[in-house]
C-alpha cells in the first residue's frame, strides 16, 4: 500500500499507529535512502558474528523485514530471532509475513528499554534509538552492551546531524529532494517534519559512537552513511 499519511492535514505527532503500520514498507523505501543496502551490510556483519545456538535482536522490529532478510541466510544451528516492538499494529504485520513465509522468527510487544533480555550475540536497531529520549537512551545502550557476549555486536542505523549550522541545512535539503524524487510532494514532506518535531531526536555521528564507548563497547565505527543517514557497528 502506497504511504499517503501526510497527504492530508496533520492532527497529532508521529506515531507507529495502525495508520503508519499499512503503510510502513512503502514508507521506509521511499523516506531512508539506501535502506536495501545498509540492510543487506547488516546482514553480512551479523551473519560474521552469530555462534550457534544464540539469539539476535532486533529493537523497533517494525514489520520484520530485517530479521526475515537475516533468516534466509543463517547458516548456524539454534539460533533464535527475536524481534521487540511497542507497537501492535506493526506486530500484527510483522506476523502476516511470518505466516506468510512460514517463518521462525519470535515477536514480543513490549518497552525494549525494560525488556528482560537473554545473552545474545547481536542486536539491531534501525532507526529507533532516534524515537527515545537523550535521558535514557544510554541506559538502553547500556543493556544491550551487558546482554551482549564478548565480541558480540550491536549494529544501528540513525539519522544524524551535522555540527555544522550550514552545513546542516545543505544536508536537509538533500534529503527533501531525494523525498521529491520519491513522489513525496513539498506538503507531505513538510507535514511529516512538523509530526516529528520533538519526536525524533537525532545526535552527531561523533555523538552516537562517543555513546556506544561510553556505555562498554571496545569499538565502534560508521560502516554505511549517505548524507544524514548512517549505520554503526559497536563490538563488545
């Protein structure tokens, strides 16, 4: 289904709602750039570092499109994938492509800042740390770096701002045009920057590796970035 949630006036802030849930794949296709190929880059990274019989996370599962896309080429015995949303409306997505594919993968609706995580060899989060507040975001980071083994990795995808003002602006624009070029028109681009005012809160790229170290990983660095959209790797 074709995302026209913007095409009419707004009467609240972003939220994963039924609404946005219909309509997420077509929206993540057509508003992050690159987003094929800075999934396939997670795959082949996690697919490097999963051991037998362990977990993968995926946080702000959405729809599953990330954990069914890493299904396919798991070659490791007992693995499990757990994918955590506080949305039910994309859970309810995510298991129609389930069913469809007649997938293993595990769903849990819940807060990913309280889940009770098990030990895992990786974790994902694309586009999600974004949607949760700067107080708690390290506590967050913190979990996933103490339910991770030794080695074990944390691969994340967010937007980020530049530290330069003008610089900033220049990158903004880019990006509206590539949304133009998408079929979004200037009131759906617009509209949907005025809903995610105060909703999603980007850092610098500095800022989220200084994070991820700051919160025990040994490393981290940006593995994809085009313009204000970039994936981290932190290895525990």
């Amino acid at each position: 289904m074709k995302d026209k949630v913007f095409a009419k006036p707004i009467e609240k802030q972003f939220e994963f709602d039924e609404e946005v849930a219909a309509v997420f794949d077509d929206m993540l296709s057509r508003s992050v750039p690159y987003y094929k190929e800075a999934q396939e880059i997670a795959k082949h990274f996690i697919c490097k570092h999963i051991k037998e019989d362990s977990i993968i996370y995926d946080l702000g599962c959405s729809t599953a499109s990330t954990l069914l896309n890493i299904e396919r080429e798991i070659d490791k015995k007992g693995v499990r994938l757990i994918g955590i949303d506080n949305s039910k409306a994309m859970l309810e997505q995510a298991k129609k492509k389930i069913d469809i594919f007649n997938s293993k993968i595990e769903l849990y609706e819940g807060d990913i800042l309280e889940f009770k995580y098990e030990e895992a060899s990786a974790f994902i989060s694309n586009y999600t740390l974004q949607f949760i507040r700067p107080l708690v975001r390290e506590k967050l980071i913190k979990k996933i770096c103490e339910s991770l083994h030794i080695s074990g990795i944390f691969i994340f995808s967010e937007k980020v701002i530049s530290e330069h003002k003008l610089l900033n602006k220049e990158m903004i624009d880019y990006y509206y045009e590539f949304k133009k070029e998408q079929g979004y028109s200037q009131y759906e681009i617009m509209q949907k920057r005025e809903a995610l005012e105060n909703v999603l809160i980007p850092y610098t790229e500095s800022e989220n590796i200084k994070m991820a170290l700051g919160c025990g990983f040994s490393h981290c660095e940006t593995i994809f970035r085009w313009n204000n959209f970039a994936t981290f790797i932190a290895i525990k």
